[in-house]
C-alpha cells in the first residue's frame, strides 16, 4: 500500500502518527476530568511525565503550539481539550494552524458558507 501523497503544509493524522502522539492525546482525553484539569495547571511538568511525554511534546505544551503539537503527534479533537484548559476554542485552533487572526478565520469560514 503506497502513502498518500502528502499535502503541503499538512500533517496527515495516519496510523504513524497516532502511534507517536498515544501519550500525548492519552494525556489530553484526561482533560475531561476537572481534577486532572487541576493537576495539569498545579504543575504541567510532573503531569506531563505521569503520561510519559517526550521532549518535543513537552516543548510544544510549553509553548502553547497547536501545531508543534500536531506534528508531535496529537489529534486536533484531543487538542481541543487541552485548548480549552487555557481558554481557546477550536476557531483559536484553526487561526492559530492557518496562521490568521482569529477574526479572520471567521470571516473566512462566513464567507466559506455563502
């Protein structure tokens, strides 16, 4: 079975990269609980390590980059998750992966659906 072909700009979210972001969006899901949520904000580090995440992945939470993030692996529906603990909506997401205001993102998805 030959890859697809890739879509520049794009991180496919394939088998590859689900295997590498398991314990990132393993992490993520657990936001569904408001106690994790807690312990996430107490101290990111040590909850990070309790999930086992690798150095890119910890960067890319440092740093609050949805795309970072991506490529480390995660799924943009266990993101969201993440981007609510610090107050983003998925419109946050698509401004931040398509490198626009969010603003812009919406007038963009309005004028999408004329």
């Amino acid at each position: 079975m030959s890859r697809p072909r890739p879509i520049p700009g794009t991180t496919l979210f394939d088998g590859e990269q689900a295997i590498k972001g398991y314990a990132l969006n393993k992490m993520c899901y657990s936001f569904n609980s408001a106690a994790n949520r807690e312990q996430f904000k107490q101290d990111e580090d040590a909850y990070c390590g309790r999930f086992g995440l690798n150095a890119q992945q910890r960067e890319a939470i440092r740093r609050r980059n949805v795309l970072d993030l991506i490529a480390a692996g995660g799924n943009v529906y266990y993101l969201a998750k993440f981007a609510g603990i610090l107050g983003l909506d998925v419109q946050d997401l698509g401004a931040q992966q398509t490198g626009m205001t969010k603003d812009a993102f919406k007038a963009k998805l309005v004028a999408a659906g004329r």
